[in-house]
C-alpha cells in the first residue's frame, strides 16, 4: 500500500524469472481447480443433509483453530492480506494529526543551550545501506574513500541495529517516541513536532516517493515540518532522482531566514534496483567481488550495490563540507532506516518484511561529524562499542539538539553520559544479540 508504481516496477524486474513465473502459474492452476472441486462437493453435502452442514462448518472450525494454536495462521495468505490492510488502515489513520499538529503533545519543552550564534543541523537516513559493505567499516573495497579522508573527525559507532528490515516500520518507531516496550506511544508525537515545539525551523526533504495508494508514514511525519520538499513526486514511470537533487535542495535551504534550522534529508540511497541508484560516472566497480555465490548475475548485484554505497559516499561528504562552510555550530548525523543481504551469507539479495535472514540486514551505519563551535558548547558521551538500535533515535537527536521535555529520556541516547544498554527486541519477541550470538 506504501508502494508506488515505479517502485513496483523495480522490485518485479529484480526479482522476476521464469522459475518463478512457471511456479506462479503451476500454483493458481492448482487453486483454481481446487475451488472448483471444494465448491462442487460442499454444494452436494448442503443439499444432502442438516449432519454434513454440520460437518462442513466443524471441519471449517477445526481447521481455524489448528491454524491459530499452530501459529501456521501467520502464513495464511487470505488472512494476511484482511489482517494486515486493517492493521495498516488504522496505523496510517492514527498519523494524520501530524502534518496539522506541528507541535505534538509534549510536555515541559525547553532548551539548555547556550549558544548565541546561527544553529544548522541536519539528519541524513540512509536507505538499505549496511554497514558490512562501507569500507570505513573495514569492507574489503574502498566503498567510502571521501569518508575515510574525514574517518578521524567523525564519530563512527560500531555496533548498531534497525528493529526492523523495512522503511517504515523502522522510521516510525525511530522518528517518534515509540519502541518495542511501547509502540502505541509513537502516536504521540515525532521529533519534528518536539523541535518545532523548541522553537527550531524543521525542513524535511525526500528524495523517495511521499505516496503508495495513501500517503506513506514516514511522509506524514516529514509533513510535520515547517517545510517539507518531496523532489521524487511526479506520478510516472521516470527513473528516480538520484540524491544529488538532495544537495541541490539543501543548498536553497541554507539561504532562508532563521537563526535556528534542523534539517531531514531522507535519501534514497541504496534502494533496489541498485544499478539506479547512482550515474554512469559511479559505476566504479566492475571486477569479480569476493562471494561464495558463483554466478554472473550474481557479481552484478554485488557491484551495483556497491557503486550505490560508493555515491552515497560523495552525497553524505558534500552535506557535511558545504555544513563546514557556514561556519556555525552544526553537526551531520548519518543512519541508515535497515541493512541489506547482498550475496554475503545466503544467497539472496534484498531486505523483507521483518523475516529474519541474515544480520546483514539489521546492522547498520551511524556515524556523526560536529562543528567546533558545537563541540565547544555541548559535551558528549563517546562510547562507539556500545550496543544501540534506532528506536530510541528520537532521544538521541533531540540530546544532540540540547532539547528537553518529559518525554526526552536521556538514558535512551547514545549521546549521553546516561545512556543504558537495553535488551534489543526484534520481531516483538526475539533477542537479537542472542538470536545471533
């Protein structure tokens, strides 16, 4: 439902082939005829007897309740789609308030910053990037080289996850109060309405599609800005922006009027189809990459995938030198929404909806670069070991932001010299430094 057509069109063509366009087909005739016999049968019983209505609806029953004790029922597929299109439904409706209530319903809202002078921070969330092929996280290619050259200014945390493997369950959690303890409290507010609350200027700027069939989530949180700009808008079939188009935007947002600016980029950085993802100039690495999956198409992936690692490179550096020029207290805060699985550990490319694959599709990358003037007035926490997922990202920001409120919970930032590590749920039940230990 969060899906648009160009996107659909890229997920098809990736996955697509004929071993599974013959299964399809094998399937739907083996439906097909089984309808067809069930009808035919059921219709004879009911004009039989009262005893095999009866027996009908007992087998119905029966079977009902198998699949609930069992759990098979998760796997049911006409289940699923009335379960999940309910469930979306009213998740989707409970975010409306966000783009007329800008500033949320938080409490006690304050700052204890100190600084005089013009404020610029920015957020930048990646996209299916994963921290196992960027090569400032010891990748054996070189898929960060204008990275590496700041590697020593920058904080790079080393041991960070996404809750889960999809854009917007990761971001909705991530951008608002709510967390694997309490996912209702998301509804509560995002850290675009708690800033806009601290007096900031908010921008939001997408370089993804703002709508499926509704409007996404995630664009109803950036709608809570006081500007939001979605540069991938036009309902066609045209390739999509690359993240250029994000810079070009930031740069008119650097010349507007406010003293006090925070600033989302939402990047669509390593998206399936990768190939996409980057210009020609990008296609930098075309050799046989290191895999246990010997297949032509194989290598393929792995190099588009990297050359879209290697461009989102060149985007986040000129975020963070064209923050340098403004000279003023800034900082660049870099994640990514969920990893990827690209041929590492099995042999399938791709991330899904919170099934569980491989690791690779849950670490991500979280690294912060801070101006000087920004480091004079606040001090942080620097532990890059320290065990975090990014549901807890809105605590975070808005500690780096020095913004308070009663909600703010400063052992949930990884900022803070009160942070606490804290059991890392994924799938709502499963421990995931266990699960993978």
């Amino acid at each position: 439902m969060e899906s648009n057509t160009n996107e659909i069109k890229e997920f098809t063509s990736s996955y697509l082939d004929a071993q599974i366009i013959v299964l399809t087909v094998l399937f739907l005739i083996v439906a097909i005829i089984s309808i067809i016999f069930i009808r035919r049968e059921c219709h004879k019983a009911l004009l039989t007897s009262k005893k095999h209505k009866f027996r009908i609806l007992a087998a119905l029953v029966a079977i009902f309740i198998f699949l609930k004790v069992s759990t098979l029922i998760s796997f049911n597929l006409p289940y699923l789609v009335i379960k999940s299109s309910i469930e979306y439904y009213l998740d989707s409706k409970k975010f409306s308030d966000y783009r007329i209530n800008k500033n949320g319903a938080f409490k006690n809202v304050s700052r204890e910053s100190n600084i005089s002078k013009q404020e610029v921070y920015i957020i930048i969330i990646g996209e299916s990037t994963s921290r196992s092929h960027m090569g400032i996280y010891n990748y054996y290619r070189n898929t960060t080289p204008l990275l590496e050259e700041i590697k020593k200014e920058m904080i790079i945390y080393n041991n960070v996850i996404s809750p889960h493997t999809y854009t917007i369950a990761s971001l909705t959690k991530g951008l608002t109060l709510g967390n694997f303890e309490n996912t209702e409290i998301k509804y509560k507010g995002s850290i675009i309405q708690l800033l806009n609350q601290a007096n900031f200027k908010t921008y939001w700027i997408s370089n993804q599609r703002p709508i499926g069939v509704f409007d996404t989530q995630v664009t109803k949180i950036g709608l809570g800005a006081d500007k939001s700009f979605f540069l991938n808008s036009k309902h066609t079939n045209e390739t999509t922006n690359f993240d250029q188009d994000l810079i070009d935007q930031l740069k008119k947002v650097f010349l507007e009027e406010g003293d006090k600016k925070v600033i989302f980029l939402q990047m669509i950085g390593a998206h399936i189809d990768y190939s996409k993802r980057y210009p020609k100039e990008y296609n930098h690495f075309k050799n046989t990459p290191r895999t246990k999956f010997n297949n032509k198409e194989v290598f393929k992936k792995i190099n588009s995938y990297d050359n879209a690692i290697r461009y989102s490179d060149y985007v986040i550096r000129e975020v963070i030198e064209l923050t340098k020029k403004l000279s003023v207290s800034s900082f660049v805060f870099y994640f990514s929404d969920h990893g990827e699985e690209v041929y590492d550990d099995i042999d399938f490319f791709g991330h899904s909806a919170d099934q569980i694959i491989t690791r690779n599709i849950y670490e991500i990358p979280m690294f912060v670069w801070l101006s000087e003037d920004f480091k004079h007035h606040k001090d942080i926490s620097i532990n890059k070991e320290v065990k975090y997922m990014i549901d807890d990202i809105f605590h975070s920001i808005a500690d780096l932001c020095q913004v308070r409120s009663t909600e703010v919970d400063s052992t949930r930032s990884i900022f803070s010299e009160h942070f606490k590590e804290r059991k890392r749920i994924i799938r709502d039940t499963i421990d995931y430094d266990t699960f993978f230990k």
